[in-house]
C-alpha cells in the first residue's frame, strides 16, 4: 500500500479555517510559526499557485543553517481547503536536485484543513515518500514532533489573529 | 540560466491545432505515434488532469522492452494548449522512484499548441532537466531524433483524423 509510506499528522485546531488557512500561505505569518522553536524561519519564499516556488531557509541558535534551502514547488492550491508542494521539483516543474538534511530525498507534502462545524479546523499534513528507508529517514528526523510543535504555533497563531480588531 | 538544462524540439505540424491535442491526450490515438517506428507502445494509462498517472511501456522487434513502465504525474492539461507531466513524481503527486534507461533521470516534459493562423500547429516539447549531465544523457539517447520521429508521426495522424468523415 502506497499509504504506507506516509507520515500523518492530524490535528484538531481551535482556530478558524480561514485563519489557519491564512497563517499557512502569508509569507510573513508563515515565517512566525513554521519552524520548531527556538529554531526560526529566517526566509520564505512562496508563490501561491501550481508551479510556484515554495522556499524557506531555516535557522538554530545552535548554528544550524538551511542554508538558501532548496526551492521547491508548489502543486495544488485549493483556497482555504488544500495546499500541496514538492522538494522532488523546483519552481516551474523543473526536477530539483535534492539537498542536504531535511532536503536529501524527495517528499511531497498535501496540508487539508476543514470545517469540524463548531469553528475549529481539522488540520491535516501527510509528507508522502517515495520509499520506506526515505519514510524511515524523516520519521527519525522527528517529523511528529517537529511538525506537531509547529502546529502548536500554527493553532497559536490562528488565535492570535482571530483575536485582533478587523481592520 | 535554467533554460540552459532544456532540450526543445519545435516544429510547425501540417494539422489542426485540436486534432494534434486529440491525438495526444487519447491513449488509444496517443499508442499510435508516441514510440518511433519500429519501436511501439504496448500499453498506455493516462488520466488526464493535474496528479493523474501518465505510464507508457515501449516495445521495440530488436526485444527493447520498457516493462510496464515507471508511472510519470500529469501536471498541468490546458485544453488544447499545454500539457505537462514529469517522471520526478508518480500518481498524486508521490515522489518517483527512478527506474533506467530513458527513466534513469527525473524530467518534466512540457509539451505547448498554438495556432500558427494558416490552419496549421506550431508545437513545442520541451524537457527540463535537473543539471547538465542529465541533459546530455537525453540528448545522447536521441530526444531530437526520437522526439522529431515522432512528430512526424503525430502530424501523419492528426491528418488522418482530419481526413476521417466526421460521425
């Protein structure tokens, strides 16, 4: 089975869909939440549709540096409901050459969000390999337990801005 | 410049702009003039729309034989315009595993219509490549001349269907 080689994480986020919608594909919101404290996103790049770059450079106290990060793409971009992207290409399709690290093999990553109808967000992130030794590889770089702190910050976040005055 | 990992094939097909795209979005017309002769395709699956498979198996009388063939990814269908796929990724967008010879190395293939307004088609495939020996690895398999084959091929039909009593 092909779902085999996923890693899930689901979520249920106390946060408006549209708002943790928001947090994910605003660059300078992105920037606050999407790397595990005290590591920090210290660039984003993110061109919202197919084919679209989607680049961070990750930072650590520790001296830990993406460095640029390897560009990846954007694949599917459903408004408020879905957003998919690739390491396996770069902007506009072009194969990428894998990096180092988190970058060294191949992942897509698909993020759903919907509606739990008392006005939080089911949140989901399943990272799609292409095998189970590249599966095995992000499982022991702590995939759960960094993508779930970072949906701690996500559903923080959210709130935040839920409780901010309507501009 | 990234334009420099391409390989291009361009061509101005004696044929309608929608039976060029006929031709190559039917599986069972696309069978017909996708592998040069004498080599041929002996199975096809193509599901026409962004993360659906795109899989050929090749056969050749000298016992070339492809197998069934590493599933490639539909990336983009434009009606009648543009058609993308790449070999980085499979269906759904799960990263590929590489297989050999002519999948040895991941390659998105773009392939664009336009009318040239004398009723005929200017027609562009292009391959994107990673880096450059992947490039000239294509380019020694013989894109310009398996790939030029071809068009030949797809003009011949797109004309055959032209010539068809419509039903």
């Amino acid at each position: 089975m092909a779902e085999d080689l996923d890693l899930v994480l689901e979520r249920t986020l106390d946060a408006p869909r549209e708002l943790v919608w928001k947090a994910w594909t605003d660059p300078s919101l992105l920037k606050r939440w999407f790397a595990p404290k005290p590591y920090e996103i210290s660039e984003v790049e993110l061109d919202l549709r197919p084919g679209g770059i989607f680049r961070i450079r990750m930072v650590g106290p520790d001296g830990f540096d993406t460095g640029h990060g390897n560009p990846g793409c954007i694949l599917e971009v459903r408004d408020g409901e879905r957003l998919s992207w690739t390491s396996a290409l770069g902007p506009d399709y072009r194969p990428a050459i894998m990096g180092e690290g988190c970058e060294s093999f191949p992942m897509t990553a698909i993020v759903t969000l919907a509606d739990t109808g008392d006005g939080r967000t089911l949140y989901r992130a399943v990272a799609l390999h292409a095998n189970a030794a590249d599966r095995d590889t992000h499982a022991r770089m702590g995939f759960q337990e960094g993508w779930g702190k970072c949906a701690d910050q996500l559903e923080e976040l959210a709130c935040e801005l839920a409780a901010e005055p309507v501009r």
